[in-house]
C-alpha cells in the first residue's frame, strides 16, 4: 500500500473526501488504491461510482455495493481501464454509447445485476473484450447485434437469467468464442429454439457445464426437459403420423344485417373446434362446413377464422418439423 494524504474538499459540496497518491493521483477514501493503476472499491455500499479515480487506472474492482448505473461518460474519462468487476450491484439497464470507449477493456463482470436487455452494439467498441460475465441477471431480451464486434471474445456467460429464446445470430458473431454458460434459463423448446439447439449441439464442446445442464420447457407436456434427452436434429418434413394430432379451431361470423338468425349489431357467431389426426373429422365438423357453405351461397357475408395447432407426443420431433416450415 503507498502513502495517501488526507484531503477534503469542504467547501464543494457533494464531494468526497479524497486522498492523494504519489505524484499528484487521486483516490476516492471509500477505496482502497493498492498502486497507480488498481483501485478496490468493492462492498462499500456505494449507491453511484466514486470519482474521480486516477486517469490510468487499469483496475477497477466496484462489486457488492448498490449502484444503479454507470455513468455514459465514464470510460471517456477512464479509457485505459483493462479490468472492470462491476458484479452483485443495482443495474438495471445499460446505457447507448456507456461502453463507446472501452477500446482496452479485456475483462467486463456484470453478474448478479438487474439487467433485463442488451441492445444492439452496446458492446461494439469493447472489441478487445475477452471474458464477459453477463449471468445472473434478468435478462429476456439480447438483440442478435449485441455482441457484434467482439471478435476477439473466448468466455461469454449468460446462465441464470430469464431468457427463453436467443436468436443463434448473437453467437455466430463470436468467431473467437471457446466457452459458453447458457445453463440455468427457462429455455422453451418451441421453434424458436430450434435454431439455437442445433447451434448448442454443434458447439456443445464450449459448453462449460454440458448440455444435461440446460433444460427447457415443453409447452404442450408442462414440463421441463434436459438437452441431452433431445433427439437430433434433422432439417427434414416430418409427415403427419399417428403420434402426431392437429387441433383445428375454427369459426364463421354473419353479417348480422343479412343474417335472419341473428338481430342487433353484434356479428353473429358459429363455430366448430376438433382435436384429431389428420385421418379423422367428426360429425360436428360435416355439420359446421355445411352450415357455412349454406350461408355462402345464399349471399351473407361471412368472416372465417381458424387456428391451427400441433400437437407431437413425441416432443423431441418438434425440431424436425419446424425446419420443414
């Protein structure tokens, strides 16, 4: 530890007090500042980023207080910094433009934060970034642009937050990537994920905890599965079959102007529903398409709606039928 000299700025209020390193570097008091360029500020309850730091600091260490934001300007101040530990504090969100010169940041820590979203290019010009610890947030939401630029980055960590897609885009943009934490998120396994189960298969060697870590969700059953419980994928149609039913909603509604069954202003509505493969339609269904055929002929205006829906016992199937859309 060097020498500090106690200095307080009284008379500007709003200022802390600081102290003075060697050769003219100041260090915020709440902080411990082991040399010129490595600054320990962590578990202070600090409810904003102390300032100012020395210019050069390399090394931050700002993890386990309450702070709720990083300043926009904080790395045209403090553009020299290689390491940031920025976990287990009050994020919520981050700023466009918060990381724009980060051009020598190599490791960025942002866990145990209240992040919901990552935007497009928030870490662009961070493209020196080797590790980037994103997990346990709140994440729902990472644009396929987030991580555009960080061509040099090996170790990306997105467990535990709440993520139920990721557009496999975001990871293909990681040409240098080596370890993945995906583990830990209510993953859906719907087409949506087909993409990325397939980029998780082909990658499962970056996997740091391997794919019985990873589960997600069968709608359709209401329960969780582990990847490696998943049948391959195979971008091939898959005929409708017997484990295989499709649940048709359908309805018609009348004018009711034209409509002798109805009165008022309200549209008259008729309708069928049917759970069956695709061999079987019961009398129900004869009896509604007659009865919409009726109407058409006879001149009344008539809006159809239907909804279709799959239903695939076999759910690890759900994949192999999405890529034949």
């Amino acid at each position: 530890m060097l020498p500090c000299f106690p200095s307080c700025l009284l008379p500007f209020a709003g200022f802390a007090c600081l102290l003075f390193l060697p050769g003219g570097h100041l260090c915020p008091a709440v902080c411990s500042c082991m040399d010129y360029h490595t600054i320990d500020c962590r578990d202070q309850g600090l409810p904003s980023v102390p300032n100012p730091f020395p210019l050069d600091v390399r090394k931050l260490l700002i993890a386990d207080n309450n702070i709720q934001a990083i300043p926009a300007d904080f790395f045209i101040f403090y553009g020299d910094l290689v390491y940031l530990d920025f976990r287990n504090n009050s994020l919520t969100s981050l700023e466009e433009g918060t990381f724009s010169s980060s051009t020598k940041l190599v490791y960025l820590d942002l866990s145990y934060n209240n992040l919901t979203q990552l935007d497009a290019g928030i870490f662009k010009s961070a493209e020196k970034l080797i590790k980037l610890s994103l997990g346990n947030n709140n994440l729902v939401d990472v644009d396929e642009a987030a991580f555009e630029n960080l061509d040099q980055l090996q170790v990306l960590e997105l467990n535990d937050n709440n993520l139920q897609s990721l557009n496999v885009a975001a990871l293909e943009a990681l040409p240098s990537l080596r370890t993945i934490r995906l583990e830990g998120n209510p993953w859906v396994c719907d087409c949506d994920f087909a993409n990325l189960f397939s980029w998780i298969q082909d990658n499962a060697s970056k996997l740091q905890k391997g794919l019985h870590e990873i589960q997600c969700s069968l709608p359709v059953e209401n329960r969780r599965i582990f990847l490696n419980e998943l049948s391959e994928v195979h971008p091939t149609v898959v005929p409708l079959k017997e484990d295989v039913e499709l649940f048709v909603v359908c309805s018609f509604l009348l004018d009711p102007a034209q409509s002798p069954a109805s009165s008022g202003s309200i549209w008259d509505v008729r309708g069928a529903h049917q759970a069956a493969t695709h061999t079987s339609w019961s009398k129900a269904w004869q009896s509604f398409i007659w009865e919409l055929l009726f109407w058409i002929l006879h001149g009344t205006k008539v809006i159809l709606q239907c909804r279709v829906f799959f239903w695939i016992r076999n759910f690890s199937d759900i994949f192999k039928f999405c890529f034949s859309l």
